[in-house]
C-alpha cells in the first residue's frame, strides 16, 4: 500500500508542504509549466511509493488530455486539488468519494 504524499505545482505552493513534511515534489516554475508538469505527473503516476497526489486546482488546465484524464482518474494514486476557482465543498466531496468509492455525505 502507497503511503507518500505527493505534491506537483510552483515553488511558492510546494514550499508549504515540504515544510511540513512532504518529501516527495516536484517544482514546475511558470515560465514552461505545460511540458515539465506533463513529466512531473506522469512520473508520480508511476512511483509506487505515491498514494496521495496534491497539486493546485488551476494546474490542471496546464495539462495535456491524456495526462490529465489519466491523473484524474487515477485509484492510487488519488489526486486531490486544492485552491483554484473551482474550488469548494462540492470537489473536495467528489475527491474523497473517487478516493474511497463511497459518499460519506449521502443522504437516507
């Protein structure tokens, strides 16, 4: 079983997580984002090591189809967003329920 978090964005959105412990990132700067986090992804996809990939909301649009659609429905290791736009319960929700196939909010 995977138990690395994971964590793919700009310096300044991996800083915090590296200083709280995180030791497996991957720094994209903004001035070529699209190709080296389409090679960041797709390495952490493959790390066996992963179970937890953390990356911001807005970075998806950075990658290309296929990476994306692999990333996003990916079991393990899950992807979970953070900030962005489309940020808010209604994700995070469906983050977790992709994570562990089952609704924790559902009503009866």
């Amino acid at each position: 079983m995977s138990q690395e978090i994971a964590v793919i964005g700009s310096p300044d959105f991996t800083t915090g997580f590296r200083l709280a412990g995180v030791r497996k990132f991957a720094d994209v700067p903004d001035d070529d984002k699209a190709a080296e986090l389409d090679d960041a992804v797709q390495g952490m996809l493959t790390d066996e090591e992963v179970g937890i990939l953390v990356m911001h909301e807005d970075d998806l649009e950075h990658l290309s189809r296929g990476v994306r659609n692999d990333v996003e429905t990916s079991v393990e290791p899950v992807l979970v967003t953070l900030g962005g736009e489309g940020a808010g319960s209604g994700g995070l929700r469906e983050q977790i329920k992709r994570a562990i196939g089952i609704d924790l909010m559902e009503e009866d």
